[in-house]
C-alpha cells in the first residue's frame, strides 16, 4: 500500500508467512532494478526463513533488500517450495504498484 508521499507502507504479511510491523520504506535503485528483473522473468527465489533472490542464474549481492521486498510482500515465489531450493520469483500487486510509482 502506498500513502500520500509515495512511501511503500508494509501492510504486514508476505508470501512467507512472515510479519513486519508497518514500516514505510523507499525503495532504493537497487531495489526497483531488483523488482524489475522479477517483473521480466529472471529471477528466481530460494524457500526458507531468510530467502535469497536469483537473477540470471546468479545470487543478488543484497541480501537484506532481497529479506526486505520479501517480507514486504512486493515479490514471492510462484509456487511452493522448501528451504533451498529455487523457483521462479513473482511480483504481487503491491510489487507491481511499487514499479509503477517509482
């Protein structure tokens, strides 16, 4: 969700099932490029607790952003999946409005 001065407001769940605490975020450059390689189909994320973003077949060097997005329901994985292991990473609406005000 998104407030009046452009903010990402967290609304508290992501698409694994963890909780943040309504925190409002700008996203970096780094993030949006992030959130743009997802949007294009070349990203992939791992399952677990702390989660890692794939890109091009190669780790994204951020981890915390990747924790970050995740958490802030902006982008999940497009299927279950376990500790570990890589599958295709999605945008959620959220991660699309994201984009698109940035």
């Amino acid at each position: 969700m998104w407030n009046e001065s452009d903010l990402y407001i967290d609304k508290g769940v992501s698409g694994f099932g963890h909780h943040c605490w309504g925190v409002e975020m700008e996203l970096s450059g780094r993030a949006r490029s992030m959130l743009r390689a997802v949007e294009a189909g070349r990203a992939e994320v791992t399952g677990g607790v702390e989660p890692e973003l794939y890109v091009d077949g190669l780790p994204c060097c951020d981890q915390m952003a990747t924790h970050d997005l995740v958490r802030a329901g902006l982008l999940r994985p497009t299927q279950p999946t376990s500790f570990g292991r890589r599958v295709c990473a999605e945008l959620t609406d959220d991660g699309r409005a994201a984009l698109a005000a940035s």
